[in-house]
C-alpha cells in the first residue's frame, strides 16, 4: 500500500516536471514510470548501430568554413570534457549540447581524429549509465534548469556530469565532486598545469613528462583533501587517458607519434573556451586505444599510483582487485561499467531492456578484444 502510494507520488513528481527531458537518464525509475514518461517522448528509436570508422584519417583544417565557432546560447548546456565542448561550440555535434552517441562517434573522429575503437569505447562506457536509452540521448553535461524538480537516488539526471558513473575525481582542470564544481573550468587547477609546464615541460609548453606531473599532483592533492576520493577502473583509466588527450588531440597539425608539445594559449582554448584555435588542423593519424595505451605508460611510470579509495582524508587504500594499467584494465573496466547498468537498471521494460542490450554490445564492440569474455546481462 506505501509503496505503491509511494510509487504514484513520485510518478506525478516525475510526470508534473512537465517534460521529462528526452536527454535525461531512466535510471531509478520503476517500469510504470518508464511506460510513462516514455509516452512523452517525440520518438523513441531506442539503441542504434555504432557508425562506421572514418576513411581519411589524414590531417585536415577542421576550424573551417562549415564549423564556425559559436559561444553558447541560452540554454547549450556544457560539461566536463573540453574535447567535446569544442565539438559542440563548433557544431560537429548538436551545439545545444544534447546529442546521440552515433554523433559523438562520427564527431570525435571528424574533429580530432580520435580512432573509432577509443572512441567507441569511450562514448559507449558513458553512455550506457548516462544516457537516455529509449530516446537515444544524452546531455554532454549538467541537466538544464527548466527541467523540473530531481528524481530520487539511484536516478541519474546530469548527463555526463553525473558523479561517479562514467565521470570522476583528480580531473586535469576541474574540481572533485566533494571539493567544488566536477565539471566547471577551475582557473587554479589550470594555474597548476601551466606550472608543471613551466617547471618541467618543454620551453614552457605542455609535453607528456609534464603532464605526468600534474596528474600526479591532481591525485596526491584529491588524496589530502577528499576524503570520498575515489580513483578505481574505469575513472581510474579515463583520468590516464584524459592527460595524454591535450597531447593527442590539441596540438595543431599532431604528428602522428604524438611528439609536439602544447602551448598553454592554445591549452586554455580549449579548456575554458571551447574553442578551435585559428587555422586549427586535427592530427596526422588516427589516436585509438592502442595508441593511448602506449601514451598512459609514459604518464604513469615516472609516478606510479595503483587504483584504490580514500577511507578519511590522507588514507588512500589499495583496491588489490583492480588490475589498472598493470593487467587487463580495458576487459575490467567493460564488466565493472556493464555491472553499474545491471545495478542502475535492476527491472527494466522489455522495450528498455533491448536497448540496454544492444548498447552494451556496441560499448563491447570498442574493445575489439576477443580474449575478454562478452557479457549478456540483459539477454542477447
Ligand atoms: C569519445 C567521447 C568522449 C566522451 C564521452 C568524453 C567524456 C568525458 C568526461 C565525462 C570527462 C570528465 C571526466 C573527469 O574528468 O571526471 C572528460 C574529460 C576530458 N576529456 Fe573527454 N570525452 C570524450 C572524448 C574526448 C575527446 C575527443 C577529447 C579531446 C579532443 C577529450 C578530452 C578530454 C579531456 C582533456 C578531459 C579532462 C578534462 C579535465 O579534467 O580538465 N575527450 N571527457
């Protein structure tokens, strides 16, 4: 009797938010609401295939004629990765920021020459917690202020700068949830990567020792100060990754061994503007996980760190499960992240179950690993 009064009030909460935001995550809720809100919906194509890789992965002037930069409108909303930002504020994906996975896929690759298996992987890891399988949406940040009052725990409302889902602590440029804002540009943290560039870069650009520096700054300061720190796969591996991106992908005109270095102008750019620097050219070759993979040993090597939690401040425990960067942390991090679907989405419909289904099986097919086992927890 509580329950289902319980139930029918959260309903009218969900449902009185007069829109429940195409964009917005269906976890937390229960079937009856899903069937609910799902009716709002202008369409509901659920989960669509992965497109295809890029032929050309030359380098090319993508700040051009048809990609204007633009500041955002009322409303755009923006989150915690400058890389996508940029791609918004250019129009490679939708420039109010709401986009489809498809999008990002095909934006990554056009704008930054991302490698189709990173990009897959990277883009399907969030959006199979962050996005709205039905619609096919996400936000690629906060949840825009018109939409009403939040759902309950375990409701997932932020897009990706949801906390803790596909989004994580010791950030290049912006704060741990605990501490500040997860996913605002922080001018002291950045402050601090133009030192680590200064101190120990190359002429007072950016290169992969110094960015070495700061992450491991970022992780011994989230280690003093956060006592929720949480720093397991897979934002164990994204924070890695995320310090070889400026490199890989900011740098105009990126030879294909990722060895210029990265002026802190062009840095800021991206980072607080969101912006193309002028006569910007994406990199000489595509940058996918085996590059990355290589990359992330040169910034974890000078610093070693293995992945683990603060229990209090100052007390940073060892997870001995997780292998990190030692093992096979990419397999890891597709069973922990489909294991947090499982748990987000606990009674799906049939309808939110296929989808689920198959966007699992399109983040799985990033990985290209046949040695790591596919899972199937919500059917084949
Ligand atoms: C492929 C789809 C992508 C998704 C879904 C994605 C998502 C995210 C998310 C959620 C974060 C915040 C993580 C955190 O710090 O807690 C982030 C950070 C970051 N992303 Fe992306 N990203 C993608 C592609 C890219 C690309 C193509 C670039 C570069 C061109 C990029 C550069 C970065 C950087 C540098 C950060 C660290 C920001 C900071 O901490 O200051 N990302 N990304």
């Amino acid at each position: 009797m509580f329950s289902s009064l319980l139930a029918a009030s959260l309903l009218s909460v969900v449902l009185s938010a007069s829109a429940f935001p195409e964009y917005r995550s269906l976890a937390g809720l229960s079937a009856a609401e899903v069937r609910a809100v799902a009716r709002t919906f202008q369409a509901t194509p659920g989960a669509q295939p992965v497109p295809p890789p890029i032929n050309d992965t030359s380098s090319k002037l993508v700040f051009d004629d048809a990609h204007p930069f633009q500041p955002d409108a009322p409303g755009d909303i923006r989150g915690p990765c400058p890389g996508l930002n940029t791609l918004a504020s250019h129009g490679y994906i939708n420039r109010s920021g709401v986009v489809t996975p498809g999008e990002i896929i095909t934006a990554v690759q056009e704008g930054f020459n991302m490698g189709w298996d990173l990009a897959t992987f990277v883009t399907y890891g969030a959006f199979v917690v962050d996005g709205n399988h039905l619609t096919n949406l996400m936000s690629i940040g906060q949840k825009t202020t018109e939409t009403g009052p939040d759902a309950p725990a375990p409701a997932i409302i932020g897009g990706l700068n949801t906390h803790g889902a596909f989004e994580g602590d010791a950030s290049t440029t912006r704060d741990d949830f605990a501490l500040g804002s997860n996913f605002l540009f922080n001018e002291t943290l950045f402050d601090q990567l133009s030192q680590a560039a200064i101190d120990f870069g190359s002429n007072g650009t950016l290169d992969i020792p110094s960015a070495a520096v700061h992450r491991h700054n970022r992780i011994l300061d989230s280690i003093a100060r956060n006592p929720n720190f949480t720093f397991v796969t897979p934002r164990y591996l994204t924070a890695y990754a995320e310090t070889t991106f400026p490199l890989a992908f900011f740098v105009t005109n990126q030879t294909s061994d990722t060895s210029l270095t990265l002026g802190l102008d062009v840095a800021r750019s991206f980072f607080q503007t969101h912006k193309f620097p002028d006569n910007f050219y994406r990199r000489n070759g595509s940058y996918g996980l085996a590059e990355v993979g290589d990359l992330v040993v040169e910034v974890f090597e000078p610093f070693p760190v293995l992945p683990g939690n603060n229990e209090g401040v100052g007390n940073y425990v060892v997870d001995p499960e997780d292998p990190g960067l030692v093992g096979d942390g990419t397999c890891y991090a597709y069973y922990r992240q489909s294991n947090l679907t499982v748990a987000l989405y606990p009674d799906p419909t049939d309808e939110l179950r296929a989808a689920i289904a198959q966007n699992l099986a399109n983040f799985y097919s990033g990985l290209g690993d046949p040695t790591c086992e596919q899972v199937f927890p919500f059917g084949q």
